[in-house]
C-alpha cells in the first residue's frame, strides 16, 4: 500500500473534482494501487471523469472481482438481481449463454455459484471479449467475439438452458442524457438500443428459440416504460414471458421460456 499519499489528500482532491463518495473511493484505490506513483496517477485519471471502475482496473459484481478495462461496459450493480433469478431458474449442469457479455461478468456469477456448468460467452466489442475471456477462464468459459448469435459454434443450437442477454435498451435520443462516465467511457454500442431502446433485443428474442432448450429461458433487463413493448417482443419469438422486479435495486427483469 502507497505511504507517502494520504488518504484524506486524496479524499480532498476528489472531492474537489465531484466524487460523491470520495471517502469510500479513496480507500479503493489505496487498496489497489502498487506504489505511491500508481495511487497519484489512478487520482488523477478519477478527478479527470475515468469511471472508478476503470480507474481501479476491477468492479465488484455478485462478490466477484470482475477485471474491467477502458472502454468496456461495467456491469451494474442492479443487473445481480437478474443474475440470483437466473440461479434460482437454472437446472442441473446447466449451458449458461452470456449475450452481449460485454465483460463476462453475468456468466461469470452465475456459473460461480452453480455446479457442472458449461459457459459461452459473446460479445461484438473486441476490448470487451478479452476482457471477458479473463473474467470467465477460471470457471472453463469460452468468450467468441461477433454479432449477437453469430460467431457461436451451431453445437449450441437448441442446447442452451439460460441465456443471460444484458442487450443495450436506452433510447438512442436518451444517451446523451446519460451520466458522463456513461456516455463518454462506455462503448456506444453497450449503450445505444436503437429508437425506442429495443431494437437489439428483438433481434434476440426473434433467434433466442433456435438456441434455447426446450424449458431453455432467456433473461434480460428493461425498463417499467419499455415493458410491454419487451414482453411483446419475448412472445413473438414463441416464448411465454414473465416479469419480475426487485424495488431495492430497481431492476425489471423479463423472463421468456421456450415451450417444452
């Protein structure tokens, strides 16, 4: 741990460049960096608006430190109640599908917590694929990089048992009104779903049949205004769609199951 940077001149420079919760903040990146030099540059990249995330090179997600790097998504909070859902659903040895994994964390969670998993893992941003692919190695997983369904082995077809798709679903008119380490750190692809935030989630539902098992689910997030939309798009794929929400995380998941 870094000696000749203090914790509390730390503290007092975040604040100063608008940290909420420099305190807590302060403490991470004392905790993470090699030396005083790393300290003093993790500092300034934070004051300069660089997500802590990826400041810290790390998030913590399901009690799982999930390597996170610039430019790649950083999964929130919120989307672990998709991710206890998920377990709660999942059958024995499962096949775990992670869509739009951006950095594994999802897939990663889920199969940590359950036994005789085999984890696939796709994502259309580069960066976020390694990063995946370190993220998911330790549980056996293989991350493919490519367009939604596209790069996966036809071995998976009609093998998966939960498909997790965390698809972008803001508004594309909405994203500049997004946070700024959002906005200005995050790929626009993780982001942006298209006019009414769900285009790419109906390219999903339509091909996530072919994939699925028979009783197979797909799970996704949305908001309470897209809802029904969301729901609508599940049942046209053929799949029977159900809906849960966690007010503690705000989080509004949609559960669609094929048909045995």
């Amino acid at each position: 741990m870094p000696t000749s940077l203090t914790e509390s001149a730390i503290v007092t420079r975040l604040r100063a460049a608008g940290c909420v919760f420099a305190e807590d903040e302060a403490r991470l990146i004392l905790a993470t960096a090699r030396d005083a030099g790393d300290a003093s540059a993790m500092v300034e990249r934070r004051a300069a608006g660089l997500p802590l995330e990826h400041v810290l090179g790390w998030a913590e997600f399901c009690g799982l430190r999930i390597a996170v790097e610039p430019g790649v998504f950083v999964p929130r909070r919120r989307t672990e109640f998709l991710v206890r859902r998920a377990a709660a659903l999942a059958p024995p040895r499962p096949v775990v599908l992670d869509l739009c994994c951006g950095s594994g964390a999802l897939g990663a969670a889920l199969v940590s917590g359950l036994d005789g998993c085999t984890l696939h893992a796709a994502d259309i941003e580069p960066a976020a694929v390694r990063c995946a692919r370190r993220n998911i190695a330790p549980f056996g997983g293989r991350a493919h990089e490519g367009d939604l369904f596209a790069p996966l082995p036809d071995a998976l077809r009609g093998r998966v048992d939960v498909l997790l798709a965390n698809v972008p679903y803001v508004p594309t008119g909405e994203v500049a009104l997004m946070p700024a380490e959002a906005r200005d750190h995050e790929p626009r692809v993780a982001l942006d779903g298209g006019p009414d935030g769900l285009d790419v989630l109906r390219r999903v539902a339509a091909q996530a049949p072919r994939w699925l098992a028979p009783g197979g689910r797909l799970l996704f997030e949305t908001s309470e205004r897209q809802l029904p939309a969301a729901v609508a798009a599940a049942r046209r794929g053929g799949l029977t769609a159900t809906v849960e929400t966690c007010e503690e995380s705000h989080a509004t998941v949609v559960i669609a199951a094929k048909p045995v």
